[in-house]
C-alpha cells in the first residue's frame, strides 16, 4: 500500500501506519510546516500540485490518500481533483475532520459553497447522475464505486466503472 497523509504535524501518524500496515507499504507525508521536514516528508502546502506531485513521485504511486491538513474547503478542493484521478483504480481517498466545514473559522458555514461537505454532496449527485440522461460520461462517476459518510470523515473509493449504466439497464 502507498499511502499519503497530508497533515502530519510531529509525524506521530505516520509511525502508526507504518506500523499497522504490510511491511512493503510505504508511506509519506506532506505538511506545510517546516518543523515536520524528515524522511518521508514533503514541505508544502496542500493545494499546491508541485508539492503534491512531488510527494506521489516518493510514492511511486498511489493507493490511499488521508487528507488532514488545513481542512479548509479550498486546500481539501484542490488536493483531492488533483490526487483522487492518480489514484490506483482501487483507491482509497479519505478527508478527515469534516465538521470544519460549519465553522467560520475554516471557511465554513451551514450549507457554505466550497466546503467539503458540500463538495461532498455535489458529488453524490455526480456518482448517481449516470442514469440521469445527458450524464453518462461523467468522468469521477465512471472512477467511482462509492462515497461513505461518517461523523467528521468522508470515505470515497475508487473504482472503474465504465459501461456500467448500460449493464443495468440492459438487465432490466
């Protein structure tokens, strides 16, 4: 398994997973915060697709992605339409924290545009609007199996989808 942490902090996450997963896992993080510079290690912010890049090239993939950074809407927005395509095609892509989402103090709002959890909704109606006529292409649906709610957490798993629609109503 690779898997990326965004928003390591002292870097105690990423023992854990090391620990925890198979011993040919690999595992990275990126942070913002200098003071987290060591092996296994981007320095940069989570928006920003060098560092994000950079840190997939330490991967030499990507298998799962644990976003706990900045949780803001527009750090969350960016690291995840830049990461969620690189996935492999049984990726994992989980953000944490999502009850940043109704505070002021991230940006957030009840039923505030630009949150994650509001992304979030945008995207359940993108993964079911395939059997919506005129939606059959969308590009995160045909890569997408499934989107998970948990209290402060969202959970999307990546999976090829392509034809699938058809399938059905063919079944039918």
């Amino acid at each position: 398994i690779r898997l990326l942490e965004i928003g390591v902090q002292g870097g105690g996450m990423l023992e854990v997973w090391r620990k925890a997963l198979h011993p040919g896992s690999i595992v990275h993080g990126i942070d913002i915060d200098s003071a987290c510079a060591a092996e296994g290690v981007t320095i940069g912010d989570q928006a920003d697709p060098r560092a994000l890049r950079e840190a997939m090239v330490a991967l030499g993939g990507l298998d799962v992605v644990v976003d706990d950074g900045s949780h803001v809407g527009r750090d969350q927005h960016e690291s995840l339409w830049y990461l969620y395509p690189k996935l492999s095609a049984d990726g994992v892509y989980i953000i944490e924290d999502t009850h940043t989402a109704y505070w002021g103090s991230h940006d957030g709002g009840w039923g505030k545009s630009g949150t994650a959890i509001e992304d979030a909704k945008t995207l359940v109606d993108r993964l079911h609007g395939h059997w919506s006529p005129g939606h059959d292409g969308d590009a995160f649906a045909m890569m997408t199996e499934a989107i998970h709610f948990y209290d402060s957490m969202i959970v999307i798993q990546k999976r090829a989808r392509a034809g699938k629609r058809d399938k059905r109503l063919a079944a039918i």
